[in-house]
C-alpha cells in the first residue's frame, strides 16, 4: 500500500438539520405538506393553477456546509473549531453513523472509533463480552478476538471490574476499555472525538505512547480537540472549521492561528512595534488590530466615541501569541482602547482556570496606572499587563473589561468586555522534571542556609 494512497475522501459534504420550536411544528410539517401536495394534483388535474410551495415550520441547522478534504495513509489530521462548529458531525459521518444531507465520503480500510464516551457498548453486558462485542463489529473473528484479549485487558489495566457490567462502570475506567479494545484490533484508521480528556493523566501518556505507535506503522489518524498543544505535537496537518465551513486546512500551527483568529500569513505585531504605532498612525493601527490580536471590538473599524476597548492580544516574551507558556514564564497583554473622556475609566484584567474559578484580578486602578491620555495625543491608548505565569500546569482563560471604578474597588459603568480568551497553558511535567512550586500558584519564596557552630 502506497503512503500517498489516499484513504478519505471527502466531496462537497453537507449536513443539514430541522429544528422545530414546538412539537406542534414537526406535527404540522408532517402533515400538511401531504395534505398542499394532494391539493396541488386535484388542482391540476382540474386545470387551476398550483397555489405555490407549502410553509416549512422548521429553521435550517447545516452543520456541515460544502466541505471537501482528502486525507493519505498514515497522516494525523487534527479538526479543531469551536462548539458548534460541525467537528463531531463530521467525525460520525466518516464512521459511518450519521448520514449526509448532500455530498459524499469513502473510507478506505478498518475503522475504529471513539466518539461519544460509551458508544458502542451495551451497558448491560460485562467488560468482556463487550470487548468480543466489538471485535465481531470490526469484523474480527472470535478467535482473533481471543488471540488479543490479554493484551486488552492489560492495557485498559481495570482488573477484575472488566467482568461487571459497563453500566457500572467509571467514565474513566470506560475510556480505558474502549480505547484498549480500539488500538488493540490495529485499525487502519482512529477516529478520536475528545475522549481520551476523560481518563486520568498517565493513561492519557500511555494513549498518545500507542497512538504514535500505531502512526509509525502507517495507521491514519483523525483526532478532534480543543487542545491546541495535543494538535501541534501530535497531528501533520489540520483543518479548521467554522459555523460548519473548512476555514483553513495545512499546517497546524498556522490552523492554530486561525482557530484563535490571528492571520494565517503575518507574524504577531511584537511589543515594541505596536506601542511605537499607537503613538503614530491609529489609522493605520487600527486596521490591522484584527489581524494583530484574539479579540476585537466586532463593530467595525471607528473607535467608539464614548471609550470602549478595541482589541486584545495575549503576547509571549517573543512577541508572538501565546499559547503555551513554561511555569513562570511571562505573558504580555496588550489592551487597546479609546479612553473615556471622562476619565473615570480603568482597565480590569482577570484569569479563570478550566473550573470557571477566578485565579486572579488586577486593573490599572489597583496598580496606580493611568488609564488617559491628554486631549492633545492620539486616541487610541495602549496598557500593558506584564504578568508571570506562577501557576500550576493547566489551561487558562483570560478577560479583559474597561469599567469606571466606584471606589473603594467596586465597578460602575461597564464600557466594554471580552469574555474569555485563550486559554493559555501554563506546562509543567511533574514526572519527568524538578517544577519550581507544586500546588495551584507559586508564592515568592527564597531559602537560605544557616551554619550553626557547636560550642567548644
């Protein structure tokens, strides 16, 4: 088999759903469509005219609009997009369980999936009966199955809970099956729908380990995450879908980027560069903002007249955006912003971990900084928060707010604010290398040793 064969084609691939408010609609469309079209043939059979097309009583989803990829044997295509974004559609239609609106897909060779946690067991058999289950899915035969069920049972590593019924099962003790039983019957092609997040830290290790295996044997890899890091380690190449269109597909840094709305062709404006522009030419700044930062005012290019926040852009110590930081390491957020003119206004910059906990709160008003500039100057102020990244490995979102402050550190009037952005991913391997700190933060500490002199 050629490694240039290609073993997924996609053509013009689109999924369409109906979505109806009530129940009463997806009645009404059942029904009276029937009812317009034997209305239409009685009225032409008499030689009236027809009375037009029936209502629909349903709004159009397409979660999947026209897209076209090809993927060759032994690639790892990563698909990344936000929610919503036609990922898992398109995941299920290439294993086979959902069905197109329009366009095609041919999959070449075995398939193996893991989509939603648990799919593909019954949750009423035991671990086992499911592992042979879904050996003779796969068209194994049981014997073959046999032939392997060691290795699975080893790998997944739940002992003798693999005799009990799934259903009693853990989310993380049912990854661990359904990814052993998947990886163990060397499909052709992996299908994996972010569920390897479910299982524990080392089991994730040990699933990359196989996977990276399993490619250098030649098996195609298909990986869907919100795991940017996972995309630019594991994966050759990228798509990047949006509102169920292909946006971008290549290289997956450059994926990346788009994913975090950054052009695909220019670099980062750096530090210096930008801070030298806002002094300059806004005109000239402020049309390229879109492509300089994560966030930007949607209205438009004008500034807001009464101040407001224009752009964010989350840089690392090399001006580029910063997605992975080591423990420590500095991040620089560039807060663009019409000031208010009556210069009340203060810039709030807040991180959040993956729990939706606030970590941390700073603003220009707790740290003393003007947030004006004189009438005289250029509209478009810049604030710089420098902050070291003295966290425990995780990701990290980031929020910016303008807000007039009601003292003595309450907010007053909102004049703009981001949402989260990000998330930055503060990396730490605790296993493999001495960390600066355990826990959630890193306090500032130092140590110093004390000679103690015996008497005599």
């Amino acid at each position: 088999m050629s490694s240039d064969e290609i073993v997924i084609d996609v053509r013009n691939l689109s999924k369409r759903y109906e979505i109806y408010e009530t129940a009463r609609d997806r009645l009404k469309q059942l029904i009276l469509p029937r009812v317009h079209q034997a209305a239409a043939r009685v009225r032409t059979a008499a030689g009236l005219a027809d009375f037009g097309l029936p209502r629909t009583y349903f709004r159009e989803l397409w979660a999947l609009d026209d897209v076209s990829f090809q993927v060759r044997r032994g690639e790892a295509l990563g698909i990344i997009g936000r929610n919503g974004s036609g990922k898992s559609t398109l995941l299920q239609i290439l294993a086979g369980t959902l069905a197109p609106t329009s366009g095609e897909s041919q999959v070449s060779g075995r398939v193996a999936a893991l989509l939603e946690l648990g799919s593909g067991f019954n949750p009423e058999f035991t671990g086992r009966e499911n592992v042979f289950l879904n050996g003779l899915l796969l068209g194994l035969a049981r014997e073959e199955v046999e032939n392997r069920f060691d290795e699975i049972a080893a790998f997944a590593d739940i002992g003798d809970v693999l005799d009990r019924p799934v259903k009693t099962f853990s989310s993380g003790m049912l990854i661990r099956l359904a990814f052993a039983v998947q990886v163990a019957l060397d499909p052709d092609i992996l299908i994996v729908d972010e569920a390897l997040s479910v299982g524990d830290y080392f089991f994730q290790q040990k699933c990359f380990g196989r996977i990276r295996q399993l490619r250098e044997q030649g098996m195609t890899l298909l990986f869907v995450t919100h795991d940017m890091n996972t995309v630019a380690s594991l994966c050759t190449r990228a798509v990047y879908l949006q509102n169920g269109k292909l946006r971008y597909d290549g290289d997956p840094h450059r994926a990346i980027r788009a994913y975090f709305g950054q052009s695909r062709d220019e670099k980062t404006i750096g530090a210096r560069d930008v801070a030298h522009q806002v002094a300059g030419t806004s005109e000239s700044l402020l049309a390229r903002l879109p492509d300089a930062a994560q966030w930007r005012r949607k209205s438009g290019n004008s500034p807001p007249a009464n101040g407001g926040l224009l752009a964010v852009a989350i840089l690392n110590a090399n001006g580029d955006m910063a997605t992975t930081v080591r423990m420590k390491e500095r991040i620089y957020v560039h807060v663009y912003f019409v000031p208010d003119p009556s210069a009340q206004a203060h810039i709030y910059l807040q991180l959040k971990n993956r729990f939706d906990e606030i970590i941390f709160t700073t603003s220009t008003y707790s740290l003393d900084l003007s947030a004006t500039v004189e009438p005289q100057t250029d509209p478009i102020a810049l604030v710089e928060f420098d902050v070291e990244m003295s966290l425990g490995g995780g990701g990290y979102s980031i929020s910016v707010m303008m807000a007039c402050p009601a003292p003595p550190n309450g907010l007053g009037t909102i004049l703009g604010q981001t949402g989260p952005l990000g998330p930055v991913t503060v990396e730490a391997h605790y296993e493999l290398e001495k960390v600066p700190f355990l826990g959630p933060f890193g306090l500032p500490v130092s140590a110093r040793s004390i000679e103690v002199i015996a008497e005599g």
